[in-house]
C-alpha cells in the first residue's frame, strides 16, 4: 500500500503534514505533482515536517505525498569517481542534459550511468561463506583506481552461482547468494546506503600514519593523520579555498572526495577545470580519475546543502571499506552550520547561541567522528581523513562554529588576515595553529624521514615563539635596543617565516616539497642559526652578517633547488662555512 499524505501548509524548504500519517522519521518522499525530493524531519501526533531538497515554489496545501519506504540513501557502485554531483548524488552531466545550466525542479536522473559496461573479474566462487564487506568482484573504475566490488554490510550467505568474468552493467547479476534463511538474492555491482548512518567497520585502529600533504606548515609543523580531523578556520580572502585545494591536488591519500557546500559557484568552477586538467603526481593520470566533486552552490537550497555533507562522508566510507585511504575536503562547515540554522527557524525551535540550533556541537561531532583508520569488515586497512573549512564572520574565532569545530577536531589550521594581506601564503599563524598528532605521528616521522626530526620541528618552532615576546619589545621600543643575539633571533625567523613557511603554490618546485627536502631545510636553517650564533657570541654584530647574502640565499632555497636534485644541499652547508670563516677572517 502507497504511503501517502496532503500538504497542509509551505514555510520554505519545509511543509507539512497534518493528521495521522504513516511516515517513518527520516524516510524519503515525493513531494506534490513534480515529485520534489523531501526527507521526514519530524513527527507528532497530528502534524508530520518534511524538509525538501529542492525549490518549493509552486507548491500548494492540498498538492500529494508520497512515501518511499525508505530513507534518503546514496548509490554506490563503479562512476562515482570522476564525477561531479549535486547535494543528493544527482549527476550534474544528466542534470545539464536533461534541464540546462540551472537545476530544474523535479528533474529525475540516475545517480549513475546504468548503461554503461564494466570489464569485471570475480573473486568468488560458488560455495564460498561470506559476510558483510566480502570482496565479490574487480574492476577497473579508472586508470587510477580499481573499484571492489563488495557485498553489503547487511547480507550474509553462501554463494550459490556466479556468473564468468566479462563485460557488465550495473543492473546484470554478477552473482547468486543463499541466505541463511534459505531465500535467495541476485547479487549486482550496485549497494544502497542511507547517508545519515555511519557504514559498519571491524574495528577502529590507533592512528600512526601522517597525511603528507607537501605544504612545510602542515607537514612539518602542524601535521595530520590519515583518518584524522582538521578544522581550517579564517575569514574572507584568508585562502581557506586554496589551502584545500592544495591538498587535494597533492596529498598521499588514494582517494579524493570534495564538498563545495554552498561555495560559489564560480570557485566551484575553478575547481571543476582545475582538477580536470591536472595531472596526478602519483599515477601521471588526470586528478579527476581518484576525485569526486559534490557541487552544492550558494544558491541551490539548504536543505540539499545539510544534506551534502553526509553524502560525501558516505561515499568516503564506501571507498574506505575497499581498502583506500580517502580524504574529504568539506567547503565550508560554516554555511552547514548556517543551512541548519535556517532550517531550525523554519521549524521554531528554540534557538541557542547566535541563533543557530542547541543541537550543532552534536551534528558537527557526528560529522567529524566519522572520520579514522578502521579495519574494515573483509580485513581490509582503510581511512578516512576529514579537513573542514570554517569561515567565521568578521574572522571572529570566538564564533559557536569555530568554537564548536575545535571540541572535536584535532588539527588546527588558523588562518590570519595580516598574514594573508601582507602575501604570505599559506596564511596559517603558527602562534593560532596546534597539532594534537604529533605525539602519534612523531615515532614515524623520526624513523622515516630522520632520527631528529622532530626535535628540528621543535626548535624552529621554539624561535617563532621567541621573535613573538621580541616583537612584542619592538614595538615598544624598537629593534635598536636589543643585544645582538635577540637581533640574531629576530633574523633567523625572518628566514624560516619566508624562506619554510611561505609557499608559492604557483611555483613548479615550490608547490609541492617532500619531506626530505623539508627536513634539509630545516637543518640548513638550523645550522645558520648556530653558525651565526658563534660569531655573535665572539663579539659580532648582526649588522656584519648581514653584509654577506647568505641569509637570501638561504630564503632563497625552496626556489633554487629542484625537488628531485637533494644533493644540492650539500652546498649550502659548505656554503655557511665559508660565511663564517669569512666573517672572521674580515673582522
């Protein structure tokens, strides 16, 4: 029987029912004669609330109801890679086809291409016991990529039939499985997921691995783990947009998943072209072919913008399970916040702080704690790593988002309006910025990168907080008056702060740093400060250090020296004895 309902009224994105109904909280429906898509969100005696995830012009008290039996759920099968979708997994490709530029409402497209055929190797065989999470099949998705084709969390059997390796679509049987029950189902490529609730794993692991990202700041000073959290706060113009570009492009992890959630449209499409032409320093294959976008612009409704946060964690989730490690870009959790902000008002509740709803520490808590390393249900070691954007208003961090997102993230990115304004980019304070994950990630770092890594990383840290006190005394009462080594302190930060922190992102070498070159920077900068340090200590000003070009030069290194030619740094140590043996011998 046809679950059905009446509209009784329209506020927004959200109408009513009223009268006992027989809708389940959070179940899909069609709503009035364009078949809108809506989700339950309340239920009472009398009145049932439905948010809709489209534009609700049009509709009228009296307009038709229709329920799903189901709750909003995602596809997830071979295409959803190199794939750009709306808030609710519709293909914006089918949509532009079917409705032009702009969304049309009620526009019915499927999620993925049903047409298409897969070259697909099985990996079972009839007989086999498998559970939840069992690899059924292979296929290459892209270059980049093989899809594994996996048997839903729910099921459990024996494998009656399977079919020989080949050509399918997403509808063909690929498989036969009995359940314990004795009832039996067609197997295909394609699972169903509610986006709302977390994808079951084995067990949830201790993070020990870092997400090298190839930016110095994150890598070296503020790192974070794969399957970690990160929050990148800042106000407009700030680059919170570039940095995750940037991460995108050039971290480690397998997999790619970007959520524009009410971005711009126009930085949507820079991201659209960008990533298209890109090409993977990993694979040498298009960026795209490990990247999916979920475009929800500033002006497509809130409600699909609540939404496509959760169906981006989903489709992490997905590809987690097969073994990937999956990074999520979410752009931004701010205009989230502000989605359910407003729908909270539709619906009357009561408001908290700044007027956003008391439940928003717990859905942003929900969100973030989807992300980790788990082992999945076939055994497989998969993650996910979650970096969220905040944009406070006014780049006030004393915000309820901010404030929020700090409770459950363990990786702050603080990005600085001086900073960004003054060109130094990325614009992330290391005074604002922490890392909670360098206790986890510190054996790593020191037993494949170098045995004192970490103890660098302290003491470039160590002289960025020591110029902070110093600057505080400059402004009162100038550089004059400081002792030459005070002086000195002031110079070498000046070299980490342009020649470590900043980072052209437009630069071929500069873009993307390994981590050895990282730690060799460190150590070139750290063996001038020591060099230096000597001379002063004999009795030389820092005026007559500066007189040699070597601190320029040293600035100068993330430019001058290609990425793959390491043993050009070599020189600058020798190149630092000769300033020193230069300065005494002058003086």
């Amino acid at each position: 029987m046809t679950k059905q309902g009446i509209i009784y009224g329209v506020n927004g994105p959200v109408i009513y029912i009223k009268g006992k109904t027989e809708f389940q909280m959070a179940e899909m429906v069609y709503v009035g004669k364009e078949r809108l898509v809506g989700e339950v969100i309340a239920l009472s005696r009398n009145l049932t609330t439905i948010q809709v995830y489209e534009e609700t012009t049009g509709l009228a008290p009296g307009d038709e109801v229709i329920g799903t039996d189901a709750p909003i759920s995602v596809t997830l099968a071979p295409g959803i890679l190199n794939n750009i979708f709306d808030g609710i997994e519709r293909p914006l490709a089918s949509i532009a086809k079917a409705s032009g530029a702009y969304i049309a409402r009620g526009v019915s497209v499927d999620s993925l291409d049903y047409e298409k055929s897969w070259d697909v190797t099985l990996c079972v065989k009839p007989g086999d016991v498998v559970k939840g999470g069992a690899i059924l099949a292979t296929t290459p998705e892209t270059k980049a990529i093989v899809h594994k084709v996996m048997l839903s969390p729910n099921l459990a059997g024996t494998i009656v039939s399977v079919m020989p390796n080949g050509s399918y679509t997403l509808k063909d049987t690929i498989a036969t499985l009995q359940k314990e029950d004795g009832s039996i189902v067609d197997l295909t490529m394609v699972q169903k997921w509610p986006i709302r609730i977390p994808r079951p794993t084995a067990a949830r692991e201790r993070i020990s691995l870092p997400l090298i990202t190839g930016q110095r700041i994150l890598d070296t000073l503020f790192p974070i783990a794969k399957g970690g959290t990160a929050a990148i706060p800042g106000g407009f113009g700030t680059g919170k947009t570039m940095n995750q570009h940037q991460i995108a492009k050039w971290s480690d992890a397998d997999i790619i998943i970007y959520i524009g959630c009410g971005e711009r449209g126009n930085e949507m499409t820079q991201v659209l072209e960008e990533f298209s032409q890109l090409e993977d320093p990993k694979s040498g294959n298009l960026l795209m072919e490990r990247t999916t976008l979920i475009a929800n612009t500033s002006n497509m409704p809130v409600a699909a913008r609540e939404a496509s946060i959760y169906t981006g964690i989903t489709l992490a989730e997905y590809y987690r399970d097969m073994g990937y490690d999956v990074a999520i870009m979410a752009d931004s959790t701010s205009r989230w916040a502000e989605a359910l902000r407003e729908l909270s008002g539709r619906l009357e509740e009561m408001p908290a702080e700044e007027g956003f709803p008391a439940y928003l520490a717990s859905r942003l808590a929900a969100f973030y704690e989807r992300a980790g390393m788990v082992e999945t249900l076939n055994g497989e070691e998969g993650s996910v790593s979650i970096i969220g954007a905040v944009s406070p208003q006014g780049g006030d961090f004393s915000e309820p988002v901010t404030q929020n997102t700090k409770r459950f993230v363990r990786c702050f990115w603080g990005l600085d309006k001086s900073l960004a304004y003054s060109r130094h980019f990325p614009a992330i304070h290391w005074l604002t910025s922490y890392s909670e994950y360098l206790d986890d990630l510190g054996p790593w770092y020191n037993e494949n990168v170098a045995g004192d890594f970490m103890d660098c990383r302290m003491k470039i840290v160590e002289l960025l907080n020591q110029e902070s006190t110093l600057m505080e005394i400059v402004k009162l009462i100038g550089s004059d008056v400081l002792p030459d080594d005070q002086k000195l302190t002031l110079e070498i930060a000046r070299v980490i702060r342009l020649g470590f922190l900043q980072q052209n992102a437009f630069h071929p070498e500069d873009t993307c740093v390994p981590l050895q070159k990282q730690y060799q920077m460190m150590k070139i900068i750290l063996y001038l400060y020591t060099k230096s340090k000597e001379l002063v200590e004999m009795g030389m000003p820092v005026s007559i250090l500066r007189e040699n070009n070597i601190f320029e030069k040293v600035i100068a290194i993330k430019y001058d020296v290609p990425n793959n030619r390491l043993d050009a740094l070599d020189q600058y140590f020798k190149d630092i004895d000769a300033f020193y043996e230069d300065v005494l011998a002058r003086n």
